[in-house]
C-alpha cells in the first residue's frame, strides 16, 4: 500500500476554529488547553473583564451554560479576559460566578470573526468548520448566544472516539469511519479511501481529505515515537505499539526499535499505564469522579515500580498528577 506518494498532492480542508492566543504564557483559570484541543468542535468566546459591572451581570448565565455543556464533546467554551490582566481576580471573579472551572486566557480571538463592539461582555460562536456563526453582547441577547451555540453542537458531527474520523463532516465516506479506529487495522480501508479518491467529485474530494488527515495522524505519531526512543521509552512503545496496530504493513521497521523496549518490566508496565492515561482522558468527561479515582490507583501502582529515580517513570507520574488535578472531587 503506497499511501504516502498519493497524499503528497492533496490539499488539507480547514478542521477546526483557529483559536489565537491559546497557548501557556495567557492562560489565567481554569483547565489548561491546548490548540488541539479545539479540533473539529464548535467553539465559544466569552469576552470579559474582572472590574466590568456588566461581565458580572452576566457570568451567572455563563456558569449554567458551561455546567450545562461540561459533558458535551462537540463544544468547547472559553473565557477571554479583555482588560489588563490579573490571574487572582480572575480566578476570585469566577469563582463567585460559580464556573471556577471555565478555561480562561487572556484575549482569546477567533479567527476571521466580525466586530462585535466595543462594550464588554462580548461573545462569539464557531461552528465545527471554524465559521464564526454568532457576534454580540451575550448581556444583552444570551438568548441569541446560546441558540447560535446549540444549533452549532446539533449540526456538527457526532463523536466518534478513537476513530481517526472523529470529528470530521463527512457526507459521502461515513460508511468508513467507524474502521478508522486506532489501535485497529485500518489499512483495508485506506485503499478504500484511495479508490474513491481517484474518482474525482465531491466524494472524492472528501475521500482524499480524510486520507490527508490519516496521514498526518501516521506520520505525527511515527514522529513521536522516534523522537522518544531514548528520552522517553515507554512513551515510545505505547504509541508503537498502537501504531503498528493501526498500520501494520507501513509501519512494519518499527517492530524491531520497540522489541527491545518490550523485553524491559518497568518500561513494558509504563507503556500499559500510559496507554490508561490516554483512555481515561478521553472518558474523563463522562464520569469525572470515577476518572478521579482511577487516577489515584494509577499513582499509587507507579509508586510500586522498582526504579523510582527513572525520568520515564518520574515523567508519567507528573503527567497523571497533572491530569488527576483537573478533575473535580465528585
């Protein structure tokens, strides 16, 4: 299967809202994101100011809102601080509010979105394709904000976890989506995929997006797991491991860099609780406190590990540490 000669041509469609200024250095409350953490979801600004009266007024509605869609995987709403900033009284300021957890960065910005005036508060809604759909003063039309909101979540496509395809509208190849899951041989149906793109037209077209898309996840992860050899073993054989499952015959010079790794115990139990970590943010949403718990069982087998002064070892500890933070006690 020659997958990578035929991709190298084919153009990349938009998969999600280009969110500016999401990145450490601005982030203020709540949960820390990353860009990725936008991808293929409909994306809402709540722009806002910790000495604004009016932001105040209105936060209340925010705080139901974002309650109302912590268990939504199609959304993601995000506050924007506009005046100077200040992490304390932000965070004082949405914790009275009664959303401690909203993730808030300092003037956030959507890509492409029209003026929406210059009194505070201010909000905008993306839709899963990164159009600005909505633009106003949720103080003085939450009613319109929150409908724009809504409709957006209905008219994107439904989670498919651990599909390659999740988040992606496809109107002509969902037939194979639901063979795109990582972990899983998918190979079958990537020829599928070829196929239909050499046939040109609108499921084509689309056919060779979703290839483009495959391919990027293939090469990114081929990256990852090179990259860690040495620095980070057991993140190396986790992610080659499920790469090799997923793409058997392309990533078959893999096997011999990671039969090594597999014959070391400590690295070996690293990889399986890392490979935990990864299902267990992806579920997190559904069942926080469960996730919580769990958390806390993984901490405690790692801390039975042999080798308690391993980087590997020490590295996924914080990185369990860091993920059993964010979620709530109940």
């Amino acid at each position: 299967m020659r997958l990578l000669p035929l991709l190298a041509a084919l153009a990349v469609a938009p998969l999600f809202a280009a969110v500016n200024g999401l990145i450490p250095e601005n982030h203020l409350a709540g949960p820390a994101l990353e860009a990725k953490d936008a991808e293929g979801k409909v994306v809402a600004l709540y722009g806002f100011g910790w000495r604004c009266p009016r932001c105040k007024a209105c936060l209340p509605k925010v705080a139901k809102l974002a309650k109302e869609l912590a268990k939504e995987p199609r959304a993601l709403l995000l506050g924007s601080h506009l005046q100077s900033p200040n992490a304390e009284a932000v965070k004082a300021l949405l914790e009275q509010a009664g959303c401690p957890d909203l993730p808030t960065y300092q003037f956030l910005s959507l890509e492409g979105a029209p003026d929406a005036g210059s009194l505070l508060p201010l909000a905008y809604v993306a839709d899963h394709t990164g159009e600005v759909v909505w633009a106003g003063s949720p103080l003085e039309d939450f009613a319109g904000f929150e409908k724009a909101l809504r409709d957006a979540v209905k008219a994107a496509p439904k989670p498919l976890p651990g599909s390659l395809a999740d988040g992606l509208d496809l109107r002509h190849n969902r037939d194979l989506a639901g063979r795109l899951m990582v972990g899983q041989n998918i190979e079958g149906a990537l020829r599928q995929l070829q196929s239909r793109a050499r046939r040109g037209g609108q499921a084509g077209e689309e056919a060779a997006t979703l290839l483009r898309h495959c391919q990027r996840w293939a090469e990114d992860a081929k990256r990852r797991v090179l990259d860690n050899l040495e620095p980070h073993p057991s993140l190396a054989l986790a992610e080659g491991q499920t790469l090799l499952r997923t793409l058997p015959t392309q990533m078959a010079e893999l096997r011999a860099q990671l039969e090594p790794l597999a014959q070391n115990p400590q690295t070996k139990a690293l990889a399986a609780s890392r490979l935990a970590l990864g299902k267990l943010r992806r579920e997190a949403a559904k069942a926080p406190g469960r996730a919580k718990t769990s958390a806390t069982l993984q901490l405690r087998r790692l801390g039975t590990l042999p080798d308690q002064a391993d980087p590997d070892l020490l590295s996924l500890r914080a990185e369990w540490q860091a993920f059993r933070d964010t979620l709530p006690d109940r």
